[in-house]
C-alpha cells in the first residue's frame, strides 16, 4: 500500500512529516510520501480551467443545494487561481465536499488512481456536505474518497463546540466585544486555530482515510476510538487525545490484520 | 470684534449657486464615480484622486462615512483587525490593541479623518444625490450613472415628476454597502448574477471581501460589503478593516483598469 500525503499549505502547525511517520509506525507494510501540494504538478494553462472548476463547488447557501448550473464569477474565478498558485492565504469560502473531491481527483497521478494508493490531501478548504433529510448542507472535517481531504479549518469549524460557547459568543459580539476572549474561558474545551494539538488530531484523521480504503468504512462508534466520527468538539478531543486506547478492540484487530497479512 | 463683511443674501445665494453648478458640470465627465461615500468608497476615491483622476462621490445621505462613525450597536468605537491598523496609521488616527490583532479607535475621529483624506486628495462630492441607474456603451461596458437627488427619490413619484440626470464616466465603483445597488442594476438587466450573502462564517468574511475586489462588469467595479453581496460570502461583524483595504484594492484595480485602457 502506497499512502501520499498532500498539503495545500493547510496550516502552520500542521506537521505532515509527523503524521507520516505516524502512519509508517501503525502500518508497517506502507509506504508513506510527502508530497506538497495537490497543485504542484498543474501545467500553468491549466491554472484557469481548473480554478473554474474549483468555483463552481462553492455552496452559495446552506439551505440550497448546489445547481450544477451555477456559473461563477470572473472574481471567484481569480480568487481560485490564486489560491491554486499560492498566492493567498485567505480563506473562508465554503465548498461542496463531494465536488471538491471530484475536482481534485483530476490533479492526483492518472497511473496512482488506483488500488494500493491512498491519497490524503490536507487542506485549510472548508467543505459541508448536503443532507436530504433536513435540506441543508452539513460543515465537515473530511471527505473520504480519491482523494481523500481533510479540512484543518473543519476540525476546528465542523464538529460544534459546547452550546454555552456559542450563546456567549452572540452576546459578546452583540457588545461588540472580541469573543477570542472566550478561549480561555472554556480551557482547552476545543480545537482552534494555531492550535498545538493539530497534527496529533489529524493523525486519526488520516487513519480514517486509510480504513476507508481498506474496508470501506472510515468510522467506528466507539467514542474512545481515533475512528469515531465526532460532530462535538469534545467528543473530537476525547477521540483523538484522551482516550484510554488508540483503536477500539475491533479496528486494533483488523490493523494487526492488515499488518499480518 | 472684527466685523464679517457686508454680504448680502443674493451675493451668498450667488455663490451657492454659481461654484455648486461650476462643479457638477465639470464632473458631469470624470474618470472615476464612487456610489457610496462610506470607508470603502472613501478609501477607494482617496487613492484614485491622489494620483491625479477625477473622481466624484455620489452619497444619498447628507452626511459622509457611512457606517463608519459607529461602531456596532450604536457605539462609537470602530474596530479593524490587523493589517488594516496600517490605514489608521496613514490617516493619523490614535487607536488603542484591545486584543493581539484588534485595535480600536473612536469612530469619529477615524470617520472624520478619512472623510478629510479623501476631500485633500480632491474628491468631489455630490451628497443628498441617489443613484438611480446606470449608462450602458460599448457592450454594455458600464459607462455612467443615472442620479437624482435623494429627496425627490423618497416622495411617491406620482407627484415628483422629476425626471433623473446622467453624468458619464470610465469607470463606476459600487460601494453600497449591502444593497449593492449598482450591481443589482446590473442584475436587473441579465448583465451580473449575484450570489446574495453566504449564511455562514463571519470570522473569515474580512479576507474573503478584500480578495474578492475588483471588476464585477465591464466599467464596474464592486468594493466594501457589496463585495459579500456579489459573491454570496458570509455577513460581516462590526468590524471596518476589510472596508478600507477593500477600497483600496478598487483603487488599484481601477487604476489598472483605466491604464489599460489608455493602452489598449
């Protein structure tokens, strides 16, 4: 098994080296590469195509699903090349998770997509995925395909911090208070940006997108596991950092498996 | 006391009359109009004027600023985050770091600076003026607007009757704020679709506002919270630091827009 690791300049604190060497002490028979960004390898006249393509996976509202038919905007489209090239920082803009993952199937190797590679692509993009039953789309941490992302800005945005954060948040900027204040408040309740913990939670992270290409599912419900889909930042916290075992019994078992075999 | 000089109603009168109509009919034709004096049309026409274009600010209040004097909740401390402390320092305006990244300072006296910033690099301003509509040449390249003054615009029209004026221009910038008025002309018209604001994310709202400045149209370009408007990003907090370097992001991309087509 191949794994490549992707950065499109995700965060600062994030240590890919680190996560790859993580997944080369868990599973032994991979090879584990760094690469830098899914970009990279881009010829310069492709540049424009595909920022348009990356603009037309931006979510204009979260209670409609997104029309195919949506044209972007030259701005969007400039703004997309910009971030393609490198040439900002600037984040914010909320994408369609599957599309996304769709258009970035298109810059990984055509010989690497196939059977026996993993492709992890870390990003700062925030993506949502849409739901049918209530008719809105839902933020995300990861999208597990080919490739697979991972949202640094969604680990801190996606899973919800606890309820009392967001009430005094609206108080504070109702007062036209700043809320980072709120930080210290609620301790180390939750992951934010700059946050040192980062890349030891993106570890199970990159471990769910290998067990979605092993087995087909990347999540366990095991709360203590690094496997467990949380949708709260506590829960997230006790996953990924306090939990008394790394894996469940069941996926411990099934990576001695995958190891073994 | 020194005694004021004996002038007489009709000489004042004389005066109003004589340099207000002298300056509209020099702007009638300019290089830049600004709809929206508030800090991102302010900042945009700073920077247009002091390289020498002629730039006209059509503002629908009498006053000036637009937002700017008042912080959020009708508070008058405006906050930026960083950079945009950088224009503060620029406009001489004392502000104080609350927190690592946001600084604050009192709305009038940042308001009343820029308004005077803009005014030394010579905009001129035609306040208590609504903009109605726009002139289209060229391909529908935006070539002017469509003006009348704001209290004939709030009577019903079946008894105002008065009919609207243009003035032409190379290039228009929509600082409306929310409304994105010059746009949704545009809109109107089948010439720009806008996204209307995204629902989510205000904490990123400020870098996305300034990036995504810049020509919207032919002869169009968007700035300051019409920018969120046409693009669908997030609503802002009451925070002004996009607001200023938005407009000036206008500026330059106007500057380039009018050197290129000097060019051609």
């Amino acid at each position: 098994m191949n794994i490549v690791i992707y950065d499109e300049g995700a965060a600062e604190e994030l240590n890919t080296s680190e996560i790859a060497q993580y997944l080369e002490e868990r599973l032994a028979k991979a090879g584990v590469e760094v690469r830098g960004s899914p970009f990279d390898r881009v010829p310069a006249d492709a540049v424009g195509n595909l920022a348009g393509e990356i603009a037309r996976t931006k979510v204009d509202r979260i209670d409609r699903n997104l029309s195919p038919k949506t044209e972007p905007l030259a701005a969007e489209i400039e703004y997309e090349k910009r971030r393609i090239l490198g040439r900002t920082q600037a984040f914010g803009v909320i994408y369609d998770g599957f599309d996304l993952v769709r258009v970035f199937s298109t810059v990984m190797p055509g010989e690497e997509l196939r059977a026996g590679f993993i492709h992890i692509v870390f990003t700062n993009r925030l993506f949502a995925t849409w739901d049918d039953r209530n008719r809105r789309y839902h933020l995300r941490t990861s999208v597990y395909g080919r490739p697979s992302l991972i949202s640094t800005t969604g680990l801190v945005e996606a899973p919800a911090r606890p309820r009392e954060y967001y009430r005094l948040k609206q108080q504070y900027e109702r007062l036209g208070r700043d809320p980072a204040g709120l930080k210290e408040k609620f301790g180390n309740g939750f992951l934010d940006y700059d946050d040192a913990r980062l890349t030891e939670v993106a570890k199970g992270y990159a471990m769910q997108a290998v067990f979605y290409h092993l087995t087909g599912d990347p999540f366990c419900e095991d709360r203590g596991c690094r496997l467990y889909n949380a949708h709260w930042q506590e829960e997230l916290i006790f996953a990924q950092l306090k939990g008394s075992y790394e894996f469940c019994p069941k996926h411990a078992e099934l990576l001695k498996k995958f190891i073994n075999d | 006391m020194e005694k004021f000089s004996a002038v007489g109603e009709k000489e004042i009168t004389r005066a109003i009359v004589s340099g207000f109509a002298k300056q509209f009919q020099e702007y009638v034709e300019s290089d830049c109009v600004i709809v929206g004096a508030g800090p991102s049309g302010l900042m945009a026409g700073r920077d247009l004027a002091r390289q020498g274009l002629k730039v006209l600010i059509v503002e629908r209040n009498n006053y000036l600023g637009g937002g700017f004097w008042i912080g959020g909740y009708l508070m008058n401390k405006v906050t930026v985050r960083h950079p945009a402390e950088r224009v503060l320092d620029e406009l001489g305006v004392p502000y104080e770091e609350v927190s690592p990244g946001l600084l604050m300072a009192d709305g009038p006296h940042a308001c009343s600076k820029l308004i005077a910033a803009a005014c030394d690099a010579g905009v001129k301003f035609a306040n208590m003026t609504v903009f109605e509509d726009v002139v289209l040449r060229e391909d529908s390249r935006v070539s002017g607007v469509v003006i009348n003054w704001t209290p004939v615009a709030a009577l019903p029209r079946e008894i105002t009757c008065v009919d609207p004026v243009a003035m032409e221009t190379r290039m228009v910038i929509d600082a409306t704020g929310h409304d994105a008025q010059v746009v949704r002309k545009l809109e109107e018209r089948g010439l720009v679709k806008t996204k209307g604001f995204g629902a989510m994310w205000v904490e990123r709202s400020e870098d996305l506002v300034v990036e995504h400045t810049g020509e919207v149209h032919p002869g169009l370009i968007v700035a300051g919270m019409a920018v969120s408007t046409t693009y669908g990003l997030p609503r802002m907090g009451p925070t002004f630091g996009a607001m200023l370097l938005s407009g000036e992001v206008a500026a330059k991309v106007a500057l380039g827009k009018l050197a290129s087509r000097l060019t051609g």
